[in-house]
C-alpha cells in the first residue's frame, strides 16, 4: 500500500510518499480500506517531534479518516467486512489502508459521507468537548474564538450558537471573515497578531468575554487573558504552534481560571465516543452543523498540505485522499 511516512523530526520536506507493507488485523482489529484521511496540527506536531517520539521513524502519520472494512480480526463482533466506519484516533492514518481497534470506530451512517466525516471527528469532538464539558456554553454566554475559519474554529462557532452563546470571531485576513460569517459569527475581528484587546472590549461594552478559545500559541496569550471578564474561563490548547506557557498563578487577574482541554477526555469510552460523534452526525444530518471544506488533496500531497496548513494559507477542513 501508498502511505506517508516521516523520516526523521523536521520541516515537512521530512514526509515521504513511500510503500509500506498491508496492514493485517490483530485480535481486537479491524484493516480499513480509507476513503479519506483528515489533516490536523496534531499531525504537525508529531512531525515536529512533540509526540510520538517512542515510535521509530520512518513512521506512519495521521489519526483521523474514513473508509470500509476489508478484514477483521480474531474477537471482533461489531463490525464486519463492508461496514463504512470513521474514526477520531488511529495512528497511521496518512495511508491506503489502516489497522485500527474495533473500540476506537464508530459506525458511519450512509447519509454521512466518508470525505464529511473525516472532516468532522478530530475538530467536531475537540469543539464538543471545548463548548459542552470544558466550558459548557449558556445562553447569554460571550465567548471569543480564535482562528473562527479554521477545521476547530468554524465548528466551535457554530456549536456556540447552537447553545445560545454570542460568538466574537478572530480571522487573520479578510479572505476568511466569509466563513466565519457563515458558521454563525456575530461579530468577525480582522487581526493577524495580538493586537484585538480594544476591539473584544469594545464590542463587550467594556466588559469582557466569558470564554475565550485559544489556539493560536503565545502570540495571542496575554490579549486572551486581557479580554476575560472577571471569572471568566481561559481555554487554550495552543502547545502544538510554540513551547508551553509558563504562567504564575498570583499573576492571574480576575479570579479567571484558565485549562488545557484534551479531545481524548471527551471521548475516553467507547460509549462516550459514539454517543458524542452520533450527536455530530445528528447536527449534520439535521443541517445545524456544517463542515467548511477547506480542499481534497492527493495523500501524495502531504507536505504541501502542511506548509499551506502551517503558514495560515488554509481556511475549513483539509483532508488527503488515498
């Protein structure tokens, strides 16, 4: 089979389109035949050598896709060969093929297709997780969200309003104010740095946001925390763009409270896991959430993707086809 790996840690002139051997299916497993494989800065940060680094390269990237069942292994009983699947968190997913724990699928329904769901399980279940049990948006709520344009932010945008929530929307050029608009944005703030404290307090009479979701790193942390109204929530899961934030806790202003959500908390049953993804099938199928298709690339394309990915080129959900 066609897969991606990299080779050493490094820029994305590290990833490699090479041949590897087929998967075959341990007990517990099922082989997936993957019909679309989502991008994510997960995938950027292994590549950097942020994780992952117990396993020897060259290795197999990727977590998020779609695809069919065409071999299943000793003990498997929810699944069989045909059925269409996606999946949030298998590694290896830059392929053609993947070996992956039945535990970890969940069943696709034949209204949902594969390029959608691959596009929706990483960055829907992160903003489940962000918008339902971090911070569980009530009505009224403010909350500001960075990089509204992208995979995470235009479904977290959109989760917000289905709960009521008011969203500020932050986009780095004018080009992505259109989705940001889109998926629900009540207000859309033009800003490439951490240059928006006036324009989040203005539009907050002065007072804040209740929630702020950050994932845009260090250049934007301290206009994050000066946009908070008093006790209001910090979610930042930005460690992927830079080093981690040292933060003084007497520094703090506000009584705010500030955290790192991890996706992987949200989804840490297999119950849990098909129960919230049924839930984002739900909002799909009833047109409540939509999934901006940021553009279908060859899996051959990788690295490109993940220049275009890590300059801000991007807008949606990109997504690599085998």
């Amino acid at each position: 089979m066609k897969a991606v790996t990299m080779k050493a840690v490094g820029d994305a002139n590290v990833l490699e389109y090479v041949e590897r051997p087929d998967p075959m299916p341990g007990a517990g497993e099922v082989v997936v035949a993957i019909a679309a494989a989502g991008v994510n800065f997960m995938d950027i940060g292994v590549r950097q050598g942020m994780a992952w680094n117990d396993v020897p390269n060259p290795k197999v990237i990727g977590v998020e896709g779609a695809g069919r069942v065409i071999a299943v292994g000793a003990g498997v009983g929810d699944f069989a060969v045909g059925d269409r699947v996606a999946w949030v968190y298998a590694p290896g997913s830059y392929a053609e093929k993947v070996a992956v724990p039945a535990a970890s699928l969940v069943a696709l329904p034949d209204d949902i297709d594969f390029r959608t769901a691959a596009s929706l399980m990483m960055n829907g279940l992160t903003a489940s997780h962000f918008a339902t049990e971090f911070y569980p948006v009530q009505k009224g709520d403010i909350a500001l969200v960075h990089a509204a344009a992208g995979g995470v932010g235009s479904i977290l945008t959109q989760i917000i309003k289905l709960r009521g929530g008011r969203t500020i929307a932050r986009v780095s050029s004018d080009t992505k104010v259109a989705i940001a608009k889109e998926a629900g944005a009540d207000d859309v703030i033009v800003n490439s740095d951490g240059d928006f404290v006036d324009a989040v307090m203005g539009l907050t009479d002065g007072h804040g946001v209740h929630v702020v979701f950050d994932g845009s790193g260090q250049e934007t942390f301290q206009s994050s925390l000066d946009v908070l109204r008093y006790a209001g929530t910090f979610c930042w899961f930005g460690p992927v763009l830079d080093a981690a934030k040292v933060i003084e806790l007497f520094s703090l202003p506000k009584s705010i409270k500030i955290g790192y959500p991890t996706f992987l908390h949200h989804v840490r049953t297999q119950e849990l896991l098909r129960a919230h993804s049924a839930s984002l099938f739900d909002w799909v199928r009833e047109g409540k959430l939509k999934v901006f298709n940021g553009g279908e690339y060859p899996l051959r394309e990788a690295a490109t993707v993940h220049t275009e990915m890590w300059n801000r080129k991007t807008s949606g959900k990109l997504v690599l086809i085998p």
